[in-house]
C-alpha cells in the first residue's frame, strides 16, 4: 500500500529511530533533524520503547514509493561507526 497502491493500512512500529546524538528522531521531522557523521546521515534503529501503530499510507499518491539496499556494510565499517554513536538519551 505505501508503494503504490491507494488508501491507508494499519501499522504498527517495528523499531525507534534514534540519531548518533541519541536523541530521537520523530516521524514528523524532516531529514535535517538527523544529526551527520563522518559526512552522512546516521540513524540507528533501536528496539521500540513501547508498541504504537498508525494507520500508514503515501502522501503524495502520483509518486511510488521504493527503496534500494546499496550494499551491506562490512564489521569494521559497522564497528567504525557504532563507536561514534551515544547511548540513547530517553
């Protein structure tokens, strides 16, 4: 439905997306809210405080949603940049 398919579904939250700082980043916010490090955007995807869900769906229905894995980082890149990353403030 998110994709490419009119309407809403329900969702419920898999995750807590939580900034290098380890300040939350909201939903609501826009991509400057997520702090930069060593150049890029980082977000860590913590396990959720507590079970929430909305009702998900596009906002824009003329434009299909997607996303493309890159590639897979290797351990030591991993390692590099969870060391530059605070424990979570809430």
């Amino acid at each position: 439905m998110c994709r490419d398919l009119p309407g809403q579904t329900s969702t419920t939250g898999s995750f807590n997306l939580v900034g290098a700082d380890g300040e939350w980043i909201w939903n609501e916010g826009c991509p400057a809210d997520i702090p930069v490090v060593d150049g890029v955007r980082l977000v860590v995807l913590d396990p959720p405080p507590y079970e929430r869900s909305w009702p998900a769906g596009r906002f824009f229905p003329g434009m299909t949603g997607g996303l493309v894995l890159e590639r897979v980082l290797a351990a030591e890149e991993s390692s590099a940049l969870l060391a530059q990353v605070a424990q979570p403030v809430r």
